[in-house]
C-alpha cells in the first residue's frame, strides 16, 4: 500500500462550546442592561460593516485570544 | 502497480458496461454525490495520473465515526469504486461501503463553516460539518 493521507475533515476540532455556554452568552446578549445593550450596539455595528467572513475571523480571533488569556 | 490499475482499469470498463445495459444493477452499486464546486476542490489535490482517492469509514471523531482520505495506487478485489468524473476517481472498501452509499459531499467558502461538507443519509446523527457521524 501506498497511501498518502489526506485531510477533507478539516483537522482536529480546537474550541469547542457545550449549549450551557451558548445558553449564558446569549442571556447576556438579550438581557436588559448596560452590558446586553453594549454587546447588541456592537454586534449590529460589526455585521453593518463587516463580511461574513470578516465577522467569523473577528469571532474565531477573539476566542483564540480569550483562550489564550484564560486563568485556567 | 501495473496490475493494480489494469484491475481497476477494468472494474471501471465493467461499470460502465453494466451500466449501459442494465440501470438497474448500476444502482445497486455503491454511488456518492459530490458538487461541482467540491468536485473542484478535490481536484486541486492533484492526484496523479494512475492514482485515486480513497475514502473510508474509520472510528473516531465526536460522534463515532469520521472520513479518512488518502491518495493510493493499490487498488484491491474488496474495494469498491464510488465515484468517477473527469481526472476524480474515488474507491472505497467494501467495509465503508455501506456507510457510504447516497453521501453527499459539498465543499463551502464561508469561513465558519468553510471546507467539505458531508450529508450522510445513513447517518443517525452527525456533528455540524458531517465530518463525523453515527451510524
């Protein structure tokens, strides 16, 4: 055999997010505070004039760094 | 080598004989779907002249079971060929045919879901991009 593998996968999966995460971001995003009206101002202005895929590198960047400076 | 191609050379004649006289038992042939823009794709691995691409079914990946590829020259009497168009040729074992009977593979630029893109209709689930599945 001669095989040369190749990767249609896409590699290894690297961050992943359980539905406990998603359900409290997106509590944030919708409550009625200081903080939920900041992060809707900033999502509307970032998809007004960003792409999609401007918008998903600004994403995957952002948790990268979180990631990167997390305590644990 | 030689004889390798020469048997896949000809499994391939007989598809097509087969297949000119009875649609019915071409069907029942193992057959995967890809999409012009993945067909594209796949033809920017730049597989040799005399090689193919091989897709299996293999265990791992968050649901059970995932897709592993890879260019080969050796083609044997249990695989099984599931694809062919223009320079693509794609061959699977007869063990991952079954699981890879009516795929379809689509290739996406959009970056948060970018790359290929599997529907398995064997699937009982799958993770987002169809990279690994139950069956």
């Amino acid at each position: 055999m001669s095989l040369k593998p190749i990767d249609l996968t896409g590699g290894k999966s690297v961050y992943c997010f359980n539905q406990q995460q998603l359900d409290r971001a997106f509590a944030m995003f919708q409550a009625d505070d200081e903080s939920g009206n900041k992060i809707r101002e900033e999502v509307k202005r970032l998809e007004s004039v960003l792409s999609r895929n401007e918008q998903a590198t600004l994403a995957f960047v952002l948790i990268d760094h979180l990631n990167k400076t997390s305590e644990f | 080598m030689q004889k390798d191609m020469e048997m896949l050379n000809s499994y391939w004649q007989q598809c097509e004989l087969i297949s000119e006289k009875s649609s019915l038992v071409f069907t029942t042939m193992t057959k995967i779907d890809i999409t012009p823009k993945a067909h594209e794709e796949l033809l920017k691995l730049d597989i040799p002249e005399g090689s193919f691409l091989r897709i299996n079914v293999i265990p791992g990946g968050c649901s059970g079971m995932t897709y592993s590829a890879a260019v080969d020259q050796d083609f044997s009497n249990e695989d099984v060929a599931v694809y062919e168009q223009e320079r693509l040729r794609i061959v699977t074992d007869g063990g991952s045919a079954i699981f890879l009977e009516g795929l379809h593979i689509d290739y996406s630029d959009d970056l948060i879901r970018s790359g290929f893109r599997f529907t398995n209709p064997n699937a009982q689930g799958s993770c987002g991009c169809g990279a690994s599945f139950a069956g």
